[in-house]
C-alpha cells in the first residue's frame, strides 16, 4: 500500500480545489476536481464537464485520469488519486470512474476525498472496486 504524505496530500487537495473551479456543471451545479499523482510525482488535473444528454457527462476523476493517458501515461503509473467535491460530506467516486480507474491503479493504490468541512476519507481501489471487470487479453499500455 502507498501511503503519501500529509504535504503531497495537501498539494493534491489544492490542484483538486483549484481544478473544480473550472468545471462546467450547469445542471447539479456540483464542481468537482481531482489529482491525480502519478508514481514520478507529476500531478494531473481534472474537473467535471456536464452535458444535457446526462450520459454524456465526464467526471473529474476520468478527466484527470484521461489527460494523464494523453500525456503517455498507463497502467501502474499512478500512486493515488483525490477528488475534492463541495459541501460538507466526503463523496466517493462514482461507479463508472470506479471500473475506469481499476484499469490503471493498483489495487493497493488510495483515493481520496477531500470537501469543505476539512474532512479526508481514504479507501484503496480495491475497496471501492473488489472483483473489477478485466480482460485478460489487454496489455500494460492498451
């Protein structure tokens, strides 16, 4: 299990904050951000981008997770995730990002949530997705 530091966490709550700023949620008026940490250090960003077709919305957690792919990035890469999302109550990924993220974080790797009450709940990947889907037919990058 890769436990972070208290500073890395406090970096990655700030990028998750800073990035649900610019998240485009007209409908639940809901700005979420997160950071993704990749094992180098590197930190990738992202924040929910809504759509009236609801089924077309991207979550801050894929966006993060795809804007690393676009820079090279693959499975095994990452060290943890944070999401920030407002109010006063941590929330966890939702099921789709779940699947999505079990593709490239480890089992043992931690998400975190961060919201405006100060609280930070952790689980790792394998708590929120026991049992993921997986084809045993992918490789490390596809």
């Amino acid at each position: 299990m890769i436990k972070i530091s208290r500073k890395i966490l406090g970096t990655l709550e700030d990028a998750a904050r800073q990035a649900s700023r610019n998240a485009y949620a007209p409908y639940s008026s809901f700005l979420v951000g997160a950071a993704l940490l990749a094992d180098d250090g590197e930190i990738y960003v992202g924040c929910n981008v809504e759509n009236a077709s609801f089924g077309l919305t991207n979550c801050a957690e894929r966006s993060a997770l795809f804007a690393a792919v676009a820079d090279g990035r693959g499975r095994g890469d990452f060290a943890a995730l944070l999401i920030y999302t407002p109010g006063e109550i941590c929330h966890s990924p939702c099921g789709a990002c779940r699947q999505v993220l079990s593709e490239f974080l480890e089992p043992e790797s931690f998400i975190y949530s961060a919201c405006d009450s100060g609280e930070v709940v952790a689980w790792t990947m394998g708590e929120l997705l026991p049992d993921s889907f997986e084809l045993s037919s992918r490789s490390p990058r596809n």
